[in-house]
C-alpha cells in the first residue's frame, strides 16, 4: 500500500513539474473516481504540446474533437473508458503502433497496444471507465516508453 502511494505521489509530481500544469488542476484530477472528456483532454493535449496551459478544458475538447481523436457523440462530461483513453494517448503522442493498430487505429487496438508496451498493466476491461490516478500514472508511462523523461 505504501509502494501504491509514493507511486501516486511521484507521478503526480513528475507529471505536474513535466508539463508546468497548475497544480489546482493535477490535485483535482487526482480526486476524480471518473475522468471526464474535458479533463482528460486538457491533460494530453497540454502534455503533448499541442495545447498551451492557459486554455480551458473547452478548449481542449474542442480541440480534440477537431482533431477527430474523440470518440463520435461523446460529451465533454462523459466519463472516459480505457480504450478511448489509451486512443487520445497515442494519437496525441504520435505513436506508431502495431500492425493491427496500423490497419486499423481503433480504441481496441490502442488498448492492446499499450497493454503490450505495458503503460496499461495488470488486468483491465477496456470498457473501464479511467480514474484520475490512472491518467496520471499511464500519462507517465508513455513518457518513458517514448522517451521524453529525460
């Protein structure tokens, strides 16, 4: 139990120092049992520098949205499952992906992707939705899988 706290605390802190995200947003993000579209798109797009920080969580669905890395007909206040989260996550960050994910750049295969790269461990139900603690956690997982924690 000790381990998953400090875990918690120093992704926070490493993702709160990484991307200068006011902490206020992190804190909060952190409380969530659900995250929302809004929330997580202000996370990965200012993350991925392709929102600045002082825009607001409109913003960045709209963004997303326009993009087409959201799911059609979702709300901003929806909550967020796995796959379509591990979908924003590889978009946003530019990843590649497999040969099935290639073919076809689905929430399903980006869910399996990132299960093999291992930014989603253990168990898990793609249709989960995502709580703020594990945004955070797989936000920085993919920042050492891709490198960018250096």
């Amino acid at each position: 139990m000790k381990r998953y706290i400090f875990s918690c605390i120093f992704s926070a802190m490493l993702i709160a120092g990484t991307f200068a995200q006011s902490n206020a947003f992190v804190d909060s993000l952190l409380s969530e049992k659900k995250v929302n579209y809004g929330q997580v798109s202000y996370l990965v797009l200012v993350a991925s520098d392709n929102l600045s920080e002082d825009a607001d969580e409109g913003r960045a669905f709209e963004l997303l949205e326009t993009l087409n890395w959201a799911p059609k007909g979702v709300a901003i206040a929806d909550s967020v499952p796995l796959a379509a989260y591990a979908r924003i996550l590889m978009s946003a960050f530019g990843m590649k992906g497999g040969v099935m994910y290639t073919l076809f750049p689905s929430s399903r295969y980006a869910y399996r992707e990132l299960a093999s790269l291992q930014v989603i461990q253990g168990r898990s139900d793609p249709s989960a939705t995502v709580d703020g603690v594990a945004a955070v956690r797989m936000l920085g997982r993919i920042f050492d899988v891709m490198g960018l924690n250096k």
